[in-house]
C-alpha cells in the first residue's frame, strides 16, 4: 500500500514537472490593458465604418429590441465576434499581437470553441455591465501568473509571445 503511494507521488511530480518545464513570461494587467484599449479602438472603427452607415441607411438607428436599442446590440455582437474569433483562430486578438501577448491554454493545447468562447463570455460580458465586477480585473497584477478570473476558471493563462 506504501509502495503504491509513493509511485502515485512519483507520477505526480512527474506531471507537475513536465507542465512547470513551460517557461512562460506572463503578460500583466498594464500589458494587458493596453491591448484591451487598442482592440477597442479597432472596434469602435469597424462599428463605425459598417454598423452605424448601414443602420443609418436603414433608418433603424432609434429602434429597440425589447429595452435593447438595435445599435447597441450589433455593436456588442460585433465586439463578442472579434475578440471569439481571433481568441480562437490565432489566441490573439490584433491588439494582443501589436504588445506580443498571445493567450494559451494552462495544459498546452490549442484553444477550444468553448474555452475561447467561456473566456470571452465571462471575461468581457458579465465583467462590464456592473461596476463591482470590473474591479476584479485587480485580481491581474496581484496573482502569480496574472490570471484574472476569467483566465482562472477558462484554464487559461495570456502570455508573451516567444520571438
């Protein structure tokens, strides 16, 4: 019975070793922040070049959708779109890439459907609407390997690329 358990702590630090031989620099709250606001801009450029014209062309930008107005809507799909799909496509978006920041899963492999979709879900929707939530972004520069909360329960870490 002893010998079993030392073979399972063997096994263990085995695991753990294996996963600690990635040596990751990993990209903080400021880094982090600054690519947030980039990819904003980008975002607010795109809303603005495609969104608001053809709303304005369809005369639909005073409309609601139950208490939703019909620009706030596309405009928050248009955000959800960008940051899932290149999450997903490339672990970065086009602000992570210009600060060389890129996110990965905390066991190695590529990013899932849902692990980019959970991430983006928790890390920007349910964070924003409420004040008290945002400042749970703080919880970055204070963990060890940066990891906000959505970073903590999507398995993810957001990392320096290596060059």
């Amino acid at each position: 019975m002893e010998n079993n358990f030392t073979e399972l702590q063997e096994e263990k630090v085995e695991v753990t070793d294996n996963h600690a031989q990635k040596d990751y620099r990993y990209a903080g709250f400021w880094m982090r922040l600054w690519a947030f606001l980039l990819d904003g801009i980008i975002i607010f450029s795109i809303n603005g070049i495609l969104v608001t014209p053809v709303l304005r062309w369809l005369d639909l930008t005073q409309e609601t959708i139950w208490f939703f107005s019909v620009a706030g809507a596309l405009t928050t799909l248009i955000g959800f779109i960008y940051f899932t799909l290149l999450t997903k496509w490339f672990s970065q978006t086009l602000g992570k890439q210009v600060f060389g920041i890129k996110v990965v899963q905390t066991n190695g492999e590529a990013l899932s459907w849902k692990t980019a979709v959970f991430r983006e879900v928790i890390g920007r929707y349910l964070h924003h609407p409420f004040l008290p939530l945002k400042m749970l972004y703080l919880i970055i520069p204070f963990s060890q390997r940066k990891q906000g909360l959505h970073d903590r329960i999507a398995d993810t870490y957001v990392i320096h690329e290596e060059r």
